[in-house]
C-alpha cells in the first residue's frame, strides 16, 4: 500500500458523507470491514463537526478514536472537546 510506503501513520475521516450517509445511524459492513483492516496497519481517526450523540455511535464498534463537534480549524489547532 502507497500510504505505508510513504510512512503514513494516521488516517483521519470525516464522518457523514464520507463514511457514512446522513441518515445512516450505525457503520455499515463495508466500513466496518475498511476500518478493521486499516486498523492492521494505521491509526485512524474520525472528525466530525456532528454531536457527540452521532459520532459516539457511529464510532462505537469501529476501531478508532474520534472527535465531535468540530470545526476543521479547531481539529488542526488541536484544540477539541
């Protein structure tokens, strides 16, 4: 995979309409499967400027850390909730 050869550590996605539909309240199998098997090789991290509700449970079985309510700004800042 490029990402490992150019020595990429994290992934970081946003979460709705990237990962994941609007309307969708729960990961569906083709993103849990991406994540388990990114997971083997790399941090990943969902940002979302969604509430913590949305987040917390798209996230919940996944293998990742997240952050909610957040504007990209405060995510490069490193200032989060």
């Amino acid at each position: 995979m490029i990402l490992l050869v150019l020595n990429i550590k994290i992934i970081v996605m946003d979460l709705d309409n990237t990962i994941a539909k609007v309307d969708e309240l729960v990961p569906n199998e083709k993103v849990v499967q991406l994540f388990q098997n990114l997971a083997k090789d790399f941090q990943i991290v969902v940002a979302s400027n969604n509430f913590k509700g949305r987040v917390k449970k798209m996230c919940k079985n996944l293998p990742c850390d997240y952050f909610y309510n957040l504007s990209v700004c405060q995510f490069l800042s490193g200032k989060n909730n």
